[in-house]
C-alpha cells in the first residue's frame, strides 16, 4: 500500500510512524509534514486545507488510502470530495465532521439521546448570553460553538469573567466566526479523561483511555494550550467504568449519528469529566488526539492500518485489538511564550543523544541546511514507555533533559494525577 497522512504535527508523525510498521504498507508521504516526519516519509508541499489539490495528488500518486489528521480538512469535506473520486479515505464525512465542528450541535445530539454531559444553553446574541449569566451562579464554561484549534473554552470563575469572555468571544471575535453562536455550561468538577474508539458507523473498538494536559503551567494552572502532554492508560478509568463509558456514551452517539443520517466512520474522541455522578461528555472530536495519540499508539500493537481499513470497509467487528500491558508518558516541549507569541527558527540540539527506546515525534520543526529548527509552538512530543506510569515518567524526562533549544518550556508534572492514584 501507498498512504497518504494528511497533516504536519505531532499527530500526524506518530500516525505515520506506526502506519510504517504495518507488513501491507511500501510507501508514506505526508502532506505537508515537518522535520521530524521528512526523516522517514516523504514530505509533499500541499496545505493540510487544500482539499483539491490532495485530492489531485491521491489520484496522480496512485494513493491507496489516506488518514487525515486535523479536525479542519475533515469539517471542509475533505472524505466526501475523495470518495466522490473514487478514493478511499479514513475519517468522518463533513456531516459526521459536525460533531467537532459545531458544539452547539454536539450539545443538541447529546440532548436528543440522553448522552451525560452538562446542562447547557445556547446563545447567538451577546446581550441574551449577558442575561442568562445574571440568572445563574458561577462557575460558567463559555464555549465558541465552531473550531478555534483547541483554544475555545473559557473556565469563568466569576460573573465578571464571564461577560469579559462574552465579550471576547462574540463581540471582539478573538475565535473569528467561531464565536458566532456561544455555548454556555454547567461546570463540571472531577477528572478529565480522553476516550478514542475507531468506527465504520456500526460497530467500534476502543482504545487505552487517556489523559492529557491542556494548561500551560504545573498544576493545570494558566491558559489553555494544544496539549502540553499525556499518558495512558489513565488509571482513572478501569475496565468496569470504561465499559459504563462504552455503553452509555460511545454506543449511543454512533447510533444517534446514524438515526441523524450521519453515519460516523472513523476516530470518535470523547473529551470526558468523571464526576461523582458518572462520566459526562465535556466535547467530541472528530479525529485523533493531540498530544493523546503520541501516548496511546505506542501501546496498540494491532496493526494500525488494518484498524483503519476495517473502519473504511465496514468490518470493524472481524478486528481485535491487541495492547502491550505497559503504559506511555508524552512530554511536549513548547517554544517560551506559547500559547501566546513566541519565536521560531532556534536549533535543536541533543536529539541524538536520546535513548533508542524513546520516541521522538515532531510538531513545529523544519529542517534547514541539515539542521533541525523550531517552526512552531509545540515543537516535540517526547514519549517513554515503561511498566508503569512512573517508570515511564522517570525515563521520559531523562530524555527531555538532554534536548535543548533556545527558550525551550516544559511541564515537569506530566503525570501526576496517575501518580496519586
């Protein structure tokens, strides 16, 4: 097979390192790829939005099928405009897409089938979302109904914070057009989990719940990022609660996507809070998760590709999944200032000196003149596998350390929630 891995992050390197390890694969490129992906695949110069040209280029490269990896090829139709043209792709059409998509339809879904989450409202005017925190109590969570790469979520502890961010996202359109309907929620306390199942729309397999972190600073503190790292299996979720999770939350939103007419193939991410009540469902993505899945497909040891081709054939239930009984930690290291501004173009030093069991998946590094740069926000996800979570976290930062660029951040906590427990 010839694969084409739509995408240039840290997802889309550890897709396309496990894609290269199954015996029916010959050839990887990836659209555009990074530094890090170019040394083991072929990089292809096509955006991961430009639709018709990759479309072009499956067909002139004979591609036999295709993974996507972010969320916005996958809302713009990019499944549909391939199998138009006779190509077969891995992932939800553009209706299916939705549920990533719209989080006011999300909401809506879940209502219909009476999927746990929290109670919400939603809003397509300021003045209304004003009113209605004036009638309730704080905490609110203050969602962007449409894409807004990870960032459009706003914890609110007060009622001041909570018109700033009305403010923010409807008026002052920090989220562009996303924030042109607001999603507004109960907060939900306990612990946050990630839960992937691939599907063909029917039938599903589930992998290692996970758990990442999404704030900047230990302790879960200071703004939201893409991920700052995560770990699986997280132990906060045991068979017993994630069969709870499987038959009260994965089942039925497959089922009512298909009753919708919008039969879901392809990754289901469930972003879950476990509350003293259950879990409920905090959001859907459409797609794999980053950094989730640079922690969990170290750990599947069924053939990847095998999964994602009984998802696009219809056959997921002939596919067992096979795990190794270890568990993963992924560190990102990040550029100094981000979420916010941050420079690029420092030199990456030490990559070589890092064990050969540790994996190294690039995100915002290009290479020049030879040399591997930074290029972006997070730049490397470093992951580690061990027996455990803390043998893993041990060997994971004695990784770490020995990589350095210029204004280079991480998180030292990676973890410490498993830990706890």
């Amino acid at each position: 097979m010839r694969v084409l891995v739509v995408g240039g992050g840290g997802r889309e390197h550890a897709l396309v390192w496990k894609i290269l390890q199954s015996s029916r694969v010959d050839k990887v490129f990836c659209a555009p790829g990074n530094g890090g992906i170019a040394q083991i695949a072929e990089c292809v110069d096509i955006g991961a939005t430009d639709v018709k040209g990759l479309a072009q280029f499956a067909k002139k490269k004979r591609i036999d099928s295709t993974v996507v990896g972010p969320e916005l090829p996958l809302t713009l139709g990019i499944v549909d405009r391939f199998r138009e043209k006779g190509l077969s792709i891995f992932g939800p059409d553009q209706k299916a897409a939705e549920i990533e998509g719209s989080k006011g339809f999300s909401k809506e879904l879940m209502a219909k089938y009476r999927i746990p989450t929290a109670e919400y409202r939603i809003f397509h005017d300021a003045e209304r979302a004003v009113e209605h925190i004036h009638k309730k109590e704080p905490p609110f969570v203050l969602k962007a109904d449409g894409l807004a790469a990870g960032k459009g979520v706003l914890i609110c502890k007060s009622r001041g914070e909570a018109f700033e961010g009305v403010e923010r996202i409807m008026k002052q359109k920090v989220f562009g057009e996303a924030g042109s309907r607001l999603v507004i929620e109960e907060f939900l306390a306990g612990e946050e989990v990630s839960v992937l199942a691939i599907t063909d729309g029917e039938d599903l397999v589930t992998l290692p719940a996970a758990q990442d972190h999404k704030a900047i600073f230990e302790g879960d503190k200071g703004p939201n990022t893409g991920g700052m790292g995560a770990y699986a299996p997280a132990p906060v979720v045991n068979a017993k609660l994630l069969e709870v999770i499987t038959k009260k939350i994965l089942v039925p939103t497959i089922q009512g996507m298909k009753a919708e007419g919008r039969p879901y193939r392809g990754v289901l991410y469930a972003g879950l809070m476990i509350t003293s009540g259950g879990p409920k469902v905090l959001e859907f993505n459409c797609r794999f998760g980053d950094p989730e899945v640079q922690a969990i497909l170290p750990l599947v040891e069924t053939d990847l590709v095998e999964l994602m081709m009984a998802s696009i054939e219809g056959r997921v239930r002939d596919v067992s999944l096979k795990l190794r009984d270890d568990a993963a930690v992924c560190v990102v290291m990040s550029s100094g200032g981000y979420p916010g501004s941050y420079e690029k173009g420092k030199i990456i030093h030490g990559l070589d000196e890092v064990d050969s069991d540790i994996l190294v998946f690039h995100a915002g590094t290009r290479l020049e003149k030879k040399k591997l740069i930074t290029s972006g926000g997070r730049v490397v996800g470093v992951t580690a596998v061990g027996r455990n979570i803390k043998s893993a976290i041990e060997k994971v930062y004695k990784a770490v350390g020995k990589i350095t660029f210029d204004g280079a951040y991480y998180r030292r906590d990676i973890g410490y929630r498993a830990l706890k427990r």
